[in-house]
C-alpha cells in the first residue's frame, strides 16, 4: 500500500513547479485540504480541540497579523493576504465553472486587491468536486444542505474527492451551475476563493452566508478577508415597493428595511448580486465602481491575454 495517496503526489509534484515555494506553504496547504474541518472548526471557535490548539492558532497570527494593513509597512503580509475571497454576481460564477479549458493568468493585483495568492490558474476546470461546507458543517444548526463549496480544477478536485469520499462527489459543470442558481435563490453569497497555502491560487467557489462562514464572520470583525466584486447595488426608489425581501436576503447589511422604507448604504455593499435576482420588480441593479477594482470576468480576461480570441 503507498504511502501517500496519487492525489497527494500529483499536488506535491505542482507545487514543486513553483519556485521558491516555501515548505511551510506547502505542508499548510496539505493540511488545509486533508483536515478542512477541524482547521476550519477551530477557525470559527466550535472544534472541540481549539483550546488544545490555541498555541499552533497564536503562531499563525503572528506569521499572518489579522487586523487590516494600515499601509504604513510595505512588508506587512496579513492574513487576509494570505486567505481571501472575491465575490462574485451568479453571471461570473456561471462562467467560471463552465469555462472548459485550462487558463493562467497571474498576478491579477487590480482584481485580487491582496499582496498574495492572486493567480487564476486552472488545470482541468471542467473537473468540480461539490464538498460539504466545512463552514457550515462545524455549526450546531447550519444552513443547508451542506454540499455547496465547488473546487474547482486539479489538483484540489482529485485530492479532495479521494481524502474525503464521505463528503464529496464529483459533478459536471452544469451541476455546479445548477448547484449557484439554488444557492443564489438562498441569498446565499459566491465568493472566489484564492490561498496562499494552495500554491497561491483559486481553488474553489464557496456559497456563503454570514450566519455560518467563517470569512464573512471574520470580515465583520476587521479582517478584510473578502473584497468586492467590482460592483455596487443600485436602488430606482420609483419602482421599489419596499416589500422587504431585498434587506433580508443581503448578507452584507447593505439593505435594510424599516417604518416600511427600503434603504440601501453602498459604503456596505459588496456587489454580489443576491439582492438584484432576488427583487420581483427589478428595482435593483449593479453597476460598475472604479474604486472598488475590477470584476473577476473571465471572459475578458481570456481575450486580454490572448489577442485575438473570441
């Protein structure tokens, strides 16, 4: 019997590829993907082995500060450099899970605004692996159901499918977009996730909502884990009818609804999206925000990088 796994060989041997990849790196990345619960458990404070752990938690802080950057040292890596998602409207999930040829493209630091772990490199996309959230799965009463977190792409789909029989199963693309549509209709969030630990690239899209994510949790609590999508929410107040169903589908308290008035605070909205499908009147709609970066758009992505493509 072998040692290690194939899966475990084949993301070993990629991220050989990368120079001067760090062995801690690599080690933590192996970790991440043969453990997510329990490091995922003891991120958001319910594993039962947290206190046990807690001095394996306070090194990590100090490698990875948590608080913001303040600007003030151009060395400073935080941790939310290091693990970070980008939100994204159902349209750019869609097309990210369907895109069916490998791609990299690197360093995309006006989309992915983190010092770290900013590449879109994709080997076999058209291989998605739906994993029970590791989020959700650490709860006491999470939202369901649980297989909602898509890897995408080798060497992760391999590797988690194999560790984690019991709580994975591969799908086709088209089950990943039906898997966005459900979630969406949920008001549940699509974030793009990037690590640094994962060879310093996307990974997966995790479908998120505040009351069991642990990144969203962590970015109301200052550690800017999450960034927008590029967008932000518009409100036509002429054809709102204030019926309220926006404000409770917003993750982000971004809409809120009292006295009967429907209220939008863009400084809170993170362009997702939800609250745009989720109006029956169409009185919400994204628009494009300079300040907030550029959309994670794949197909203008791919045309930039190689002229002429269609």
């Amino acid at each position: 019997m072998p040692l290690l796994k194939p899966s475990t060989l084949r993301y070993l041997k990629e991220a050989a590829k990368i120079p001067r990849y760090p062995l801690l790196e690599r080690l933590h990345g192996y970790i991440y993907l043969r453990w997510p619960y329990t490091y995922i458990g003891l991120g958001v404070g319910t594993h039962p082995m947290r206190r046990l752990l807690a001095p394996l938690a306070a090194l990590a802080t100090r490698l990875y500060p948590t608080g913001p950057d303040d600007g003030t040292d151009p060395e400073r890596i935080s941790w939310a450099d290091s693990y970070h998602g980008k939100a994204l409207p159902l349209d750019e999930a869609r097309r990210l899970v369907t895109v069916r040829r490998d791609i990299e493209i690197r360093n995309l630091e006006k989309i992915i605004p983190y010092k770290r772990a900013r590449d879109l490199v994709l080997r076999h996309p058209e291989r998605i692996v739906a994993l029970e959230c590791p989020c959700r799965s650490a709860r006491e009463n999470p939202c369901l159901p649980l297989d909602v977190c898509l890897i995408v792409g080798e060497p992760f789909a391999s590797f988690v499918l194999e560790h984690h029989p019991d709580k994975s199963r591969r799908i086709s693309p088209e089950e990943a977009v039906a898997i966005l549509e459900q979630e969406d209709r949920r008001g549940h969030v699509h974030h793009a996730f990037f690590k640094e630990a994962l060879l310093g690239r996307f990974y997966a899209i995790c479908n998120c909502c505040s009351c069991c994510c642990g990144a969203m949790q962590a970015q109301r609590n200052g550690i800017p884990m999450l960034c927008s999508s590029g967008y932000v929410a518009e409100l036509d107040g002429e054809t709102c009818v204030s019926c309220g169903l926006c404000a409770k589908r917003c993750q982000f308290h971004a809409l809120t609804f009292e006295g009967g008035v429907t209220r939008l605070d863009p400084a809170l909205c993170m362009g997702c999206g939800v609250c745009v499908n989720a109006c029956p009147k169409g009185a919400l709609s994204l628009r494009r925000d300079a300040a907030r970066g550029e959309p994670l758009e794949i197909e203008a992505l791919l045309a930039h990088a190689e002229p002429g493509a269609a």
